[in-house]
C-alpha cells in the first residue's frame, strides 16, 4: 500500500479516510511502526512546516490533528506490542491556575506523530504533579504550557520545584504558549521553547540529541 495516501490524508484532515487508510494498510500487513513513520510522523511534518510558514493556521491544524489521532488510537497497541522504538518521552501539562489545552492538545499530537512517547498531565497541573511525574515516568523532557500571562510565572516555580527536588540534570524543560516568548523561556531557566506545536516538536527532538 502506499502510504503517501494516509500522509495526504492526515495532511488534509480527513479523520474517516486516515482510519480506513490505516485499516486497509494494517490488513495488508504493513507493519504499525511503518505506518507511523512513513504515513503519519511524514504527515505532520508536512502539517508543522505549513502551519510555521503561516500557509495553514489552528483550525486546519485540528483538523489534521483529529486525523492522525483517529489513526494513532488504531496503532498504539500494536506499536507496543512489535516493541517499536520511541523517539524519546515527553511528560506536559499546563500550568496551575490555566485551564486551557487547545494548544498542548496539538503539540501532545505533533509530538506523538514525531514518534515520542507522550504522558499528558492535563490542565490546571499542581507543581507537584510535574515533580512527581520525573521519577514515576523518567521523561527525557518535560513540557510546561500556559496561555495566560498570570499563569506564567508557574513556569518557573515548576522548574524552580524541579531543581530543589535534586532532578534538574534528570531532565530537559521546554516552555510553550500564547504569551511565552524566548526570551521568557532564558528567563526562567528553560532549555528550549517552541512558539508553536511544529517547533516544539523539533525543540524536543533537538533537546533529546542533545542529552544523549
């Protein structure tokens, strides 16, 4: 099968054509870590360049997001069951006090289709739970989100929390949100920042290789 289908598929955001396509292709025998690699992890690469340059904006971006997750909850299990090799582990929440996921929902679907695997805190994430997830998960990155600038200042008492609990050098910290800038990210200590869901996957990509 060609997977170039499910990839233009995910890329256009039809969810019922990327399950069928990623039915047909695990009937034909293909294996779930190839279809992810070729079909899917192609596509939102495709998807994150589109949305950087500006060419496709969130809404569009769902779209394919819905899709590759349709295909994702097909090869999940399987991809467990051949052993496939994860990229890495990426744990990420939002902030206490913020309750907005929208963004972390698509970076948590970017990071996945860059082959990671992903532990989602969800929102409104007490300090604590960020601190307790590096020993319960041990997350080559841990990714902190917030959309409101008076949530922001949770970012640094997370990596602040993180340093006192004697579990800075155990991980990498990647900051992303409306209002973060790279700037802000230095400021608080982060290693990296990811001004969208395509840039935060090549950020955690780069902060992976880098630790190795």
């Amino acid at each position: 099968m060609d997977l170039q289908q499910l990839s233009n598929a995910v890329v256009a955001g039809n969810a019922p054509q990327a399950k069928a396509l990623t039915e047909a292709a695990l009937a034909e025998g293909v294996p779930a870590g190839t279809i992810v690699n070729d079909g899917l992890i192609a596509a939102m690469g495709v998807v994150g360049e589109r949305f950087g340059c500006g060419e496709i904006y969130v809404p569009e971006m769902l779209l394919s997001a819905r899709a590759m997750q349709m295909a994702l909850a097909l090869l999940e299990p399987l991809m467990t069951e051949a052993d496939v090799v994860s990229r890495g582990t990426v744990v990420i929440g939002t902030v206490k006090g913020d309750v907005h996921d929208i963004g972390k929902n698509i970076v948590t679907i970017m990071l996945k289709g860059s082959g990671f695997t992903v532990h989602d805190l969800g929102v409104d994430v007490p300090t604590e739970r960020f601190v307790e997830a590096i020993p319960e998960f041990r997350p080559d990155v841990i990714g902190i989100s917030a959309l409101l600038t008076t949530t922001m200042p949770g970012m640094k008492t997370v990596i602040e929390a993180i340093e006192n609990a004697g579990l800075r050098d155990q991980v990498k910290v990647m900051v992303g949100g409306a209002p973060v800038t790279e700037m802000y990210a230095r400021s608080v200590g982060a290693d990296g920042y990811g001004r969208d869901a395509g840039e935060a996957a090549e950020q955690a990509k780069r902060l992976v290789r880098a630790s190795e």
